[in-house]
C-alpha cells in the first residue's frame, strides 16, 4: 500500500459556518438530541438537529477463532423493521472503558471470551448528524462462554460461525448490512493488519 498521498486534506481547518446558539431538545441515557443555530460566511442563518453521544465510544469486536471463523450475530433492528448479520457489540455501561465493553459484549452477544484484544479502527458512524464513534477490537484466542439475552427485540438471537471468505461474500452481496460489520471485515479480507496478527 502506498504512503503517496494525492491531495492534501485538513479536517481542522477554519469553519465555514458559526454556531449562534444550541438547546437541548430531548435526553436519553446513550444520546442528547440538540437543536443548533449557524450563521454562514454569507450572513445566512440554519438550524440543524444534532445526536451528541454521551455514553463514550460504542465498540464493536471481531473475533476469529483458531480454525478460522467469526461470530456473527442475528439481531432484530426495530429502527429498520428487519433482521441483521452483525460482530458482536455496542454501548458502554456506566464509567465502562471502551475495552471493557468490548469484553462483555463479546462474551454476551457473541459466547466469546479472548486472551488479546487490539483497537484496529475507530470511525464516526454518522458525522452529518452525530458525534457517536465507534471503536473496533480483533480478539483472538477465544474461549466459549454462556451468551446471555440481548434485549427484547431479539430475544433468542442466534451466532453464525462463518469464515472470512463466507463473511466477505455476503458483504459483497449485500447480505451484511451493517457499517461496523462490514468495516472490519473488509478490514480483515485487505489483509491490512500489520502488527494485529503478529
């Protein structure tokens, strides 16, 4: 892979827009909502809605076992009314480190525990409209454990052992819908990962 870059990009460079003043709409216990007022370059006034995450990163973890497969789990998505293919993962409890989310999601949603956890990715999941990141772990050396629930939208969801070509070939084919999923997949199909599987 070439470290040539092509064009120059400063994602910190001077705004072209001003916040004029911000009020919260709406609170939960992962999210704020915020109503906020910009005044353009031009003098123009907008108004936008913005998710502001107050629980910390969300996590998502890529396991491989030692002969080869990946824990995907079914998951019921009641925003999008349908069923999804997803690694296992989410949101922090509490003052939980990132790390150790990722932990018991793995053990939780995917009957997983692992002797080495490293953060290979972390990306914004909506930056039009939402402060949220998320960061991914690959985990290996894993040892089986007793999943629990995980919620009441999918209450007996299930664990599909699949293989890295098995997994690739339903993102290709649109069978894994998932950005975080598909991110480290993709990640892990490029071969990319360096020091990771060391």
């Amino acid at each position: 892979m070439s470290n040539q870059t092509y064009r120059q990009f400063d994602p910190w460079r001077t705004a072209p827009v001003r916040e004029t003043e911000r009020k919260d709409v709406y609170k939960t216990h992962y999210f704020n909502i915020d109503r906020i007022s910009f005044e353009s370059n031009d003098g123009n006034e907008f108004e936008r809605y913005c998710i502001n995450a107050n629980s910390g990163d969300t996590v998502a973890v890529l396991a491989l076992t030692d002969d080869g497969k990946i824990p995907l789990v079914e998951q019921y998505r009641v925003a999008t009314h349908r069923w999804t293919l997803e690694i296992p993962g989410g949101h922090p409890l509490g003052d939980e480190r990132p790390l150790d989310t990722a932990k018991r999601k793995l053990a939780e949603e995917g009957g997983f525990e692992a002797e080495r956890f490293t953060q290979f990715a972390r990306f914004l999941n909506t930056p039009s409209y939402s402060t949220e990141h998320t960061s991914v772990y690959f985990a290996t050396k894993l040892t089986p454990v007793s999943r629990q629930s995980i919620g009441p939208e999918t209450p007996r969801s299930e664990v599909r052992m699949v293989t890295l070509e098995q997994a690739y070939e339903m993102v290709v084919n649109g069978t894994i819908v998932d950005a975080k999923t598909i991110i480290a997949i993709l990640r892990l199909k490029s071969g990319d990962f360096g020091h990771i599987n060391d």
